[in-house]
C-alpha cells in the first residue's frame, strides 16, 4: 500500500512496509539531543504546571485568563523546543532546511493543547476522556505540523501503525500527567511540589514519546528527487538558539509571575491595612518609622507620609512620660528565650501633646529582626468603659467582693460591702476572712471557697449567719471562680455577692407569726381565703375554703368552674355579675349567696373581696347558722307562737300587698273575723292546758280549709282572722264561710275529753265595706258581734 500526500514542500506518503524502498536513507542519532530534548520537555511541562498553579491561587479573574494562555504559549513554545531538539539528534547526511512560515504555525497545536492543561479548573465540566484526547491529538499535530516544515532532497514515508501508536500514546500518557496533576492540587506542599514532578515527567515522556515513536515510524527514501539548492542550518547553532529561547523565557515567565503575585500581595496587604480600624506601624531596629497605616495616622493626629519623620519612641511613652518604655519592650523581644510578641499597654501622644491609653503589640517583621511591626488600639473608650464599670461595680446595692484564687485575699470590694462589713477599702483589701471575721466564721467560708474553686461550681449560700462586730448579721452569698481569658484550667479569681438578708429574715419572722396568729383566728371564725387569676383561671383556696364548700384537696388545681359549680343557680347570675364589675372596675365587691354542698345541703357563704389587675383575692364565710337563726327570728315574729298562724303583724303585711293587687285585677278580697264560743268556760273549767289545745285543733282546721294563698292569723285569745283573695261572686265567698263555720263547732278531741265551741263571725268586702286593713277589720268585727248579738 502506498499512499501520496502533496504539500508545497514535500509529500505525505504512508506505506506498510519498506521493502519496496530500496534507497533508504539511515539517520545516526545523538543521544545527547535526545536527553536535552526529553529534559525540554520535562522541564517545560514542569514549568507549566507550576504556573498553573499558582495562576489557580490568583483572586482576579480577568487577569488569570491572560496568564493562563501566557502558560499556555510558553508550554506549547518547550513543546516546540523539544520537537526541534529531537529533529537536530537525527542526521541524515543530506541538507536539511526548515520552512518558517510553517514552524511558527507549528506552535498553534502545542499552545492550544498546552492551554487544556493550565485550564484544567476551567475544563472540569469537559469529560477526562475528551480532554486527554485533545492534549494527545495538540502534540500530536505540533510534531507532525513541525514534520511538515523539513526541506529536504528526499521523500518522507510514513509507517501508519506506528503513526497511529504515537497519537495513542500522546493520548494515554497526557491523560496520566492530567490526573496526576488534578490530585497533587489538594496535597499538602512537599507531597505537592512531588506530584508536580511527577506530572511533568509523565506529560514530558509524552511529548517525547509521540517525538520519537513519530520519528520511528518515519523513513527517509533517496528517490532521485530533482534537486534545488538548500542551505544548511547548522544543528547546533540551532539547538543553542532554542534553548536559549526557552530558558529566557522561562525565566521570563515566571519572574513575571512571581513579580506579579508580589505585586498584588503589597497591593492587598496595604489595602487590608488601610481599611484595618488598629493602627499598625512598621519600624527600622533603631527605631525610625518606616511606614504607618491610616488608622494609625488618625490616632496620632500626623499625616500618613509623615511616618518617617518620626521614631516610635516620639509616638508611645509609659504613664510616667517614659520613652524608653517602647525600647525595653523591644529588647524583651529580642530576648531568645521570649516569645516573639510583646503586648503593653502605654501611652500615645498625639502631635498636639495630647496623650491617650493605648495597647499595643509587638511583633518581629521577619526572621532577620532587622525591623518590627507593631499593632496599636486606642483604649480610650475602654478607659472611660472602665470608669464607668466601677462606678455601676461601686454603686449596685450587692455588696460584691472579689478575692485572688490563690490565697483568697481580698483584691477589691464595692460600697455595698463595705457597710455591710463595716470597714473602709483600705482596710479590707490584702486581708482574708480571718483577719474580717470570728475564727469559727472565718474557717466556714473559707472551706466553702475553696470547695468553690476546687470544684469549679458556682455555689449560694442562704440566709448563713455571720458575726460582724458585735451583732449576728445573716447573708445569702452567691460565689462563682473567674477564669483569665489565657488560662482556662484554673481560675485566678473567686466573685462573692453577698445580700444582707438580716432585715428580710425579721420582717419574714414577723410575717410567719402574723400568718400564724390569723390563721388561728381564721380558724376561731371559720373563715375561708381564696385567690382566683382571672387570665389562668387558677383558683387556690386554704383549709377552710374545702371545709366550707365540702370538697375535699386534690393534687389537681382547682379552677373557676369548680367552684361555679357550687353556686346555687338562682343566685350564680348575680354573684358572677358583680365579679366581672369588680375586675373591671377594680373596686371591692361584697355578696351574699347560697351554695350547694355534695350531699345536696344549701349553705350561705358571705363573700367579701377586690381585684387587683387579673387577680381577685377575698374571704368567705359560712354563715348558714346566722340566715337560718334570722329566718326563724323572722318567722316567730310573724307567727303566733301557740298556734303557728301569722299574727297581727303578718296580717298587716299580707293585706298590703294582696289589697292593691285585687284592685290592680279587678276581683275582691274577704275579710272573715271570727270569735270562739263558750271557749272562756272551756278555761275555767278545764285549764288552760286544755283551751290552748282547743286554740291548736282550731287553727289547724282553719289552715286546712283555706286555701294555700289565703291567710289564717290568730290577732287575740280566742279571736281569729281569715283573708280570702282573688273571689269573683258572693257564692264562693259564702261557701268558703260556710265551711269554716261548720269546722269551727265540729267536735275537738282533746286531753280532757271531747269538747265543743261554737263561733261568731264577720264578713267584710273589700273594696265594698273598705280600702284600708283598718277599716277591713273594723268592718268584719262590727258584723262579727253583729251576728254574736242576733244569737
């Protein structure tokens, strides 16, 4: 097989086998070229990752494009070198000649492959696979391209098994280098620096082993070819002028990099220290002021470029004027046995002669300790902070003492703890609890700190009773250990807050008792307290409260609708009412109402209370006896005591209500009077005993036979008024007469035996025969002896 590829300067050919060529022409080859041009290639691909690099860390987008495809170039340019190098190791004996034109061209595949490398961050979204085939394919077209430029008498035929094994291997091994590349990029920086290496030799065997399988495939064939004229470039003046190139432009390359990244880290840090709030200054090791950032320029009250004007010692004094401070804090620096920072806190003196508290640290500005840096914070906020701390700490109503961890002496203590000890700052501070107090005292407190700081639990301590002169005082003291910010295992501080609670303790004494002597009368006059928050519906009651209501204590909270419950209904309507005016508005409140015990029981409670914003507080009292006892009261005053009729004051009351309500309803109300016969005999001859006897079964039958809202009353010995209301004619007036006329001489069982009365009686009408109880029975009584006369 044999293929021809015309080109202006020579011809593609690809044949399987060479015996058909007879005039072969056998290159010598110069291992020393060879190894340069493997080392060209290593070395560029080295040079290129590295660059990658450090492009990645770069922060400005825009101008990592323009140095990746600078890396990019200058890649693809040591990919070029090596290609070139690798031609000079083969002499052919004949004159050889390269087109320029088309070895620059040759740059465009190695620089567009090189930049698949240096953009591998940018590329993570393109398959692996189609990136090594890319970089494989850029090699492969660089050298192949470069092949294209040799001007030579003879004819270049190519072994397509072997071309196309060159292309693999450029693939499979820059997809190697790109791997290793990718993860040396999260190693530390020894394991970094290696895998770079690593990379760089892998990519460089594949630029040289694309070069070299290329040229192996090659054949130079003498075909009698018409010879032109072709002036021979020297192969070591050439090798010297490439790696010339390349070297100078490595050189270039990467100091321009690294120019740039020092640039850019004096651009970033004089951007970081301008905007910093600290003022920062740099100084020479005689002290000279070298550079000074804004902020520290606006603490001092000088110009920025003024700095150098200046030695540190003018900036920054003691608190006694010392300039020398600055310097023995710098010596102390220069110490090897001390650590490389120093912090103080001095003075500042501004230009104007002001001066101001100041924190400042010290720090080496590199190994040499030829200069210092120093980073300076104005303290005068915190001063005044300070001043006002201790003005609160001197002025809360705790008395607050502090004590040093270390031998429990006292470091500082406030007002409140002076009056409470009874003994000035002066006296106190440098002392321990056992130069303040009785041994006894002292010994127990003392134990209670140190149990504090060995334990490192904060502890209170209620009502502890302590001797302070000659009285007993009791105090409730919180202690707490305070730890310094540098050392978290041991506390160097004990914080005691101490409240003199004597005052409190009398006062809650005397409370107690009151409580005691209150709830004895409470219980001497069985009277019950109870709280209701009308927002939580919480209701608490004492004792008394369950023995009144008859329901026994729970666990369970009791609650508005429990005791709702007990309110008798025809009263809860009004009991309720007047609670929700007195929580409106916020006045007393004062009722009466029945209740409902569990076995069905009716009790009257008095009820007395106010309300205080949500809450209502009060007392009740079970005052059953007291209604009960005034029912009666009531009753016997009304009833006749021997009968149980109503007496003549009841009759009164009955008749002034029922005389104006049958005029209202246009019916009429009889006054019946009636006398007893033959009863004063009954007493004479019987006693007494037995006309009340009579006088009883008499006012039994009168109750029976009137109706239930009729009125019977006994309004003398033996005399007896009956009202019927609500009669519409005459005849029911006269029936109901009737009957009592016949109940009254029916026979009477008594004691003595069976005995009879007889009765007289009057009928008036009103409003016929009067408008008036007065006249009512002066009517009924004058017909009464009216009928008692006609006998």
């Amino acid at each position: 097989m044999h293929i021809v590829l015309n080109t202006p300067h020579s011809h593609f050919n690809f044949s399987a086998s060479m015996a058909e060529h007879q005039n072969l022409i056998v290159p010598s080859v110069d291992p020393s070229l060879v190894v340069v041009s493997v080392a060209i290639a290593i070395i560029a691909s080295y040079i290129g990752f590295v660059i990658t690099h450090k492009v990645s860390q770069n922060e400005f987008t825009q101008e990592a494009k323009v140095w990746r495809l600078c890396a990019a170039i200058f890649l693809g340019v040591g990919i070029w070198a090596m290609h070139f190098v690798g031609m000079m190791a083969y002499r052919y004996g004949i004159p050889i000649a390269y087109d320029i034109p088309i070895t620059l061209v040759s740059i465009l595949p190695a620089a567009l492959a090189s930049y698949v490398v240096v953009s591998s961050q940018q590329l993570k979204k393109v398959p692996f696979v189609v990136r090594s085939i890319l970089m494989g394919i850029g090699i492969g077209s660089m050298h192949y391209a470069g092949m294209m430029a040799i001007k030579m008498n003879a004819m270049m035929v190519y072994n397509p098994w072997l071309f196309g094994l060159s292309i693999i291997i450029a693939v499979l091994l820059s997809g190697v280098a790109l791997k290793v590349d990718e993860r040396q990029k999260s190693r530390t920086t020894a394991l970094h620096s290696a895998q770079t290496l690593y990379a760089a030799i892998i990519m460089g065997l594949a630029i040289s082993g694309i070069h070299y399988v290329g040229m192996y495939s090659m054949y130079v064939v003498d075909v009698g070819m018409s010879h032109t004229t072709i002036i021979n470039t020297p192969p070591e003046e050439l090798v010297r002028v490439i790696l010339a190139v390349v070297f100078v432009s490595s050189l270039l390359l990467l100091g321009l990099i690294e120019y740039r990244s020092r640039v850019l880290a004096t651009v970033r840090l004089n951007t970081i220290l301008d905007c910093v709030q600290e003022g920062f200054i740099n100084f020479g090791r005689d002290g000279k002021v070298i550079y000074g950032n804004p902020a520290a320029a606006r603490l001092f009250g000088i110009q920025q470029d003024a700095f150098p004007q200046f030695y540190i010692s003018d900036l920054i004094c003691d608190q006694n004027g010392n300039n020398a401070a600055i310097l023995n804090s710098i010596m102390h620096l220069l110490d090897k046995h001390s650590p490389k920072q120093v912090t103080e806190r001095l003075v500042g003196k501004k230009q104007s002669g002001e001066v101001f508290p100041i924190a400042i640290t010290i720090n080496t500005a590199d190994n040499t300790e030829k200069s210092f840096v120093c980073i300076i914070r104005d303290l005068s906020d915190l001063s005044r902070q300070e001043v006002f701390t201790q003005n609160v700490f001197d002025n809360l109503p705790l008395a607050i003492i502090v004590k040093k961890a270390s031998d429990l002496t006292i470091v500082h203590v406030n007002l409140a703890a002076q009056e409470i000890l009874g003994q000035q700052k002066a006296e106190l501070l440098g002392h321990n609890d056992f130069d303040i107090f009785e041994v006894e005292d002292a010994a127990r407190i003392t134990a209670s700190d140190t149990n504090v700081l060995e334990t490192l639990n904060s502890a209170t301590i209620q009502e502890e009773a302590v001797k302070i002169g000659d009285e007993i005082r009791y105090l409730s003291t919180r202690k707490t250990p305070i730890f310094d910010r540098g050392q978290n295992q041991q506390p160097c501080f004990l914080l005691t807050i101490i409240e003199d609670v004597t005052e409190l303790r009398k006062t809650r004494q005397a409370l107690e008792h009151a409580n005691k002597r209150m709830a004895m009368a409470a219980d001497a006059a069985q009277i019950g307290f109870w709280e209701w928050n009308a927002q939580t519906n919480e209701l608490i009651w004492d004792d008394w409260m369950h023995k009144i209501y008859g329901l026994p204590k729970t666990k369970q909270q009791a609650d508005y609708s429990a005791w709702a419950a007990t309110v008798h209904p025809e009263d809860y309507p009004t009991v309720a009412a007047q609670f929700e005016e007195s929580l409106i508005q916020k006045t007393e409140f004062h009722t009466e109402f029945r209740m409902l015990t569990p076995d069905d029981d009716i009790r009257y409670i008095k009820a007395d209370g106010s309300a205080e914003g949500t809450k209502m507080f009060g007392i009740n009292m079970d005052i059953t006896a007291r209604v009960i006892a005034e029912k009666e009261a009531e009753r016997l005053s009304l009833t006749d005591s021997l009968t149980g009729l109503a007496n003549r004051s009841a009759l009164s009351q009955y008749l002034e209500c029922e005389i104006p309500r049958n005029a209202r309803q246009n019916t009429r109300l009889f006054c019946v009077y009636i006398d007893l016969d033959k009863f004063k005999p009954i007493n004479d001859t019987y006693g007494h005993k037995a006309g009340d006897e009579v006088l009883i079964a008499i006012a039994k039958r009168l109750s029976d036979t009137v109706r239930q809202y009729d009125c019977a009353a006994r309004i003398g010995g033996d005399e007896f008024v009956v009202i019927l209301t609500d009669i519409d004619n005459d005849n029911d007036a006269a029936h109901l007469s009737s009957r009592l006329q016949f109940e009254m001489t029916s026979p009477i069982y008594t004691s003595v035996g069976q005995l009879t009365v007889g009765a007289s009686m009057g009928v008036a009408q009103c409003p016929a025969d009067g408008n008036t109880i007065d006249e009512l029975l002066s009517a009924a009584d004058t017909k009464m002896y009216e009928q008692k006369r006609a006998r």
